[in-house]
C-alpha cells in the first residue's frame, strides 16, 4: 500500500511503543540504584565491622603493653587476634598496622601508654563489579579496600582520687567543725568494713563524685547525700602501698645540713651546718638528695626538680619550713578545661624519718612524672614509724599536712599508706591532686582535690586503658 504524505508524518510521530521504551530504561535505573544501594550497605556494614575490631585490636594491644611491657611481636599478635576474633566473617583477610606510642590527634601529644591500630580488609563488590566487567573490563572496582583506625591506652581517669586503706578502722574518714571536702570529678574510697568507718560532727561537707564504701556504713548518707556507695569491692590504687625507704647506697647526694637558705638571700650570721638551696638541689632525673640532719628550710627556698622521674628530696630526721617552700617547677597549659602541666621539672619531699613541721607556711610541690615516685608530691613511707605528732592522731604515726594559715599546691598526691593524716584549722587550706593514707582527719580545713589523671592525663599512674580515640 503507498503511503502518503500525511500517513507517513503520521507514523513517524506516533507514540505507541513509547511506555515500553521508558518502563526499560527505568528499570535499568532502579535496578541500578538497587544494586549501588546493595553494595553501599555492604560496604558501611562491613566498615562498622572494621570499627569494632579496630577498637577490640587498639583495647588488645594496649591492655598486652600495660601489664607486660613493650614487646611488639607480643603485642601486634593480640592486637591481630583480637580483630580476627571480631569479624564475623572469619575468612577475610585482615590487614594490621600498629603504631606503638602514637601522636594523638587533636593536639599532636605523645601518649607513651598508647597503642593505634589501623585495620583493612578487601571487600567484594556486586553491582560495581558488574558494571566495571561490562563497561570498562578492569579490576578496579571489583573490590573496595574498607579500613578503620583506633587507639587504647591507659592516660584516663582512675575513678578515684583519695584511697584511705585501713581495713577496718572505725572514724577512717573523719571531718570535725568546719572541715569540707571537694573531690567533685573523682571519687573518695574508704577500705574499712567497720560500720563506722565514716565520722562527722560539726558543719562538715563532702562534695564528690562518689564516696565509695567497703562496709555497710549508711550513716555516711548524710554526710555526702546522693553520692554514697556501701559495699563496694575492695581495690587498690595503682601505686604499690609499700615504697621502700631509700637506703644509704641510694643517696646520690648527701647533705648533712641543718638549715637551708634561699640561695639570694644568706643569713646574716651564717654557720657551717648552713647551706643554699642551689648546694642541694639536684640536678638530673633520679637525683636523691638526703638529708641526715633535722633540717629547716627558711622562707623562699626552692628545691630545684628534673625532668622525667624528678628528684627525690629525702628527709631522715625530720623538716620544718621556716617559710614558703617550692619543690620543682611546671608550666600550666591554660588552653585545656581543666588545665594541663606540661615541662614539668619534678620533685618529691620524702619524710623517711622524723616529723614534718608545716607551720604557717606556704607548701608548693610539682610531682615527677615517670618512675617509682611519679605523681607523689609529698610523701611519709610506712617504714617512718616516729613521727606522732598530729593533735588528734589516734596512735601511732601521724602526717599534719595543714595547720594555722598555712596553705598547700600540690600537683601531685599526697602518700602516706601506713600514716594517719591530718589537717587542722580553717585559715588554710590544702589544694591537692590526690591523697593515700591510713585514715583521714580534717578539723575545720578546706580540702580540695582534683583528680591528678585531669592535669597529667599523659604521664598518669591512676591508669584505666580505655579508647582514646
């Protein structure tokens, strides 16, 4: 049949078959988006899988290095096989790269305790390989590198800041009169199993994070409402309870002084048991300075520390300060909440024998920040037995950190596990970064303690691995 003009035009602009045409191309492009979709979830589960044996990889490592030093064979091997162990598919091959002492991001610091772990794995494709084997005949696509990265270590908090370890002392905690405690970010710990392990009478406050209780001591309710805990497991702090006394062979400086100066300001009658500050400074890391005389430090003596595991100041008949006295030197890093210590020059007062004599003088002390002592500002080890000096002391040896309007700055904790502690009189107050004792009196003092993990979160000893990022 001829066709004409108008039948032709006719049928060439007809729409019939059109549906067909759109119906397949849309259903390329469904089946398409279907396919990327599929392959997209694949890829994010399997990337959330990779998070998790990141973190379980990071938590390994670092928990290997923390209890049994660095080994990297060791510690790459738990790192691995806890990854493996927390991918649900067992037969994928996994990649580990592990960084030991990694610089932490933001900030760029060292974290010594930490361990990185970045993992990887090939994943396979679906759509994307298809359409790569169709269009472009290459392997790129055909499977898709899925990683993560964690870190662990142990620089967090320890939950607590103050340990009292008798274990079964009635009034192990005691406040009198206007005696307050604040340790608002870190928790207050009370070995004792006595039903009366905590003591108050007056207008005394706690104000803590927890106060956490071995015995059954409820009437310690009212004393810090909300935040009491009884019952709890028994526990120790990281730092052993049983520092040695230094033995003459571990003096590595001896002085037998009996009263010390401000090197700019010599006495007007000077003596011969009269020495500056800069004679007996020490002056590298493990330095020990001691002292076999009862000694007086006059006011404005400073006693140089060091960097790293700091100098040891040790005392074998007893100190009094004449007037204020810095041991050691740091520089606070105001751009962190809370602020951070950073270059810090350590140094520990160590009462090996005899009493400590505070008076009404100011006590500042910047702790070391590695070694046996680090964090320990001021210290009376259990083998000092003859210092009984305290007002209220019970028995036996007793530590005054505070008394009349004296004040105290430790960056630091203050030690005496075998010793009683004690503060007295509302004038001062004593603003520390932790305390370990025997029992705790406080009549009528400001006691303030913030956590020392918060100021030296790097170089802590309180450790608790966790992920750090």
């Amino acid at each position: 049949m001829r066709l004409t003009r108008v039948s032709l035009l006719k049928r060439v602009f007809e729409e019939q078959g059109q549906t067909l045409v759109m119906t397949v191309f849309c259903m390329a492009v469904l089946l398409g988006a279907l396919g990327l979709a599929v392959d997209v979830g694949v890829l994010l589960h399997t990337r959330r899988q990779m998070q998790a044996a990141a973190d379980a990889a990071a938590m390994a490592g670092a928990t290997e290095m923390f209890y049994n030093g660095y080994n990297l064979t060791n510690i790459k091997a738990k790192a691995t096989a806890a990854a493996q162990e927390n991918l649900s598919n067992a037969g994928k091959t996994i990649n580990v790269a592990l960084t030991v002492s990694p610089t932490l991001n933001p900030g760029g610091v060292s974290c010594p305790s930490c361990v990185q772990v970045a993992v990887s794995t090939p994943n396979p494709t679906v759509f994307m390989s298809t359409v790569n084997q169709w269009m472009f005949k290459a392997t790129d696509f055909n499977t898709i590198n899925v990683a993560a990265m964690a870190t662990a270590g142990a620089p967090g908090n320890s939950q607590n800041c103050v340990w009292l370890m008798d274990p079964s002392m009635d009034a192990e905690l005691a406040l009198k009169g206007n005696g307050t405690i604040s340790a608002t970010n870190c928790g207050i710990y009370v070995n004792s199993d006595s039903a009366s392990a905590v003591y108050y009478n007056g207008n005394t406050s706690v104000d803590a994070a927890s106060l956490n209780i071995v015995g059954p001591d409820t009437g310690a309710n009212g004393l810090d409402p909300g935040h009491v805990h009884t019952g709890v497991t028994p526990q120790s702090p990281d730092i052993p309870l049983d520092l040695p006394a230094i033995p003459k062979s571990g003096c590595t400086q001896t002085s037998t002084a009996t009263e010390i100066y401000p090197a700019g300001s010599p006495p007007k009658k000077p003596k011969s048991t009269q020495v500056s500050d800069a004679s007996v400074s020490g002056s590298a890391s493990n330095n020990v300075v001691c002292f076999t005389a009862s000694v007086t430090l006059d006011d404005g003596v400073v006693l140089q520390g060091a960097l790293g595991n700091g100098v040891l100041y040790a005392f074998e008949n007893g100190v009094s300060l004449g007037g204020a006295l810095q041991l050691g030197s740091a520089t606070p890093d105001n751009t962190t909440t809370p602020p951070t210590y950073k270059n810090t020059n350590g140094a520990t007062l160590d009462i090996a024998g005899g009493g400590f004599s505070q008076g009404n003088a100011a006590l500042t002390i910047y702790a070391p920040t590695s070694g046996t002592y680090n964090s320990i500002a001021i210290m009376q080890p259990s083998s000092n037995t003859t210092d009984n000096k305290c007002p209220a002391a019970k028995s036996g040896p007793c530590l005054l950190i505070q008394r009349g309007n004296s004040g105290s700055v430790f960056d630091g904790i203050i030690y005496a596990p075998g010793e009683y502690v004690e503060l007295q009189d509302h004038a001062g107050a004593v603003y520390a970064t932790g305390l370990i004792a025997k029992g705790l009196f406080n009549k009528a003092s400001d006691l303030i303690i913030n956590s020392y993990s918060d100021y030296n979160p790097i170089t802590t000893p309180f450790k608790q691995i966790s992920l750090v990022q």
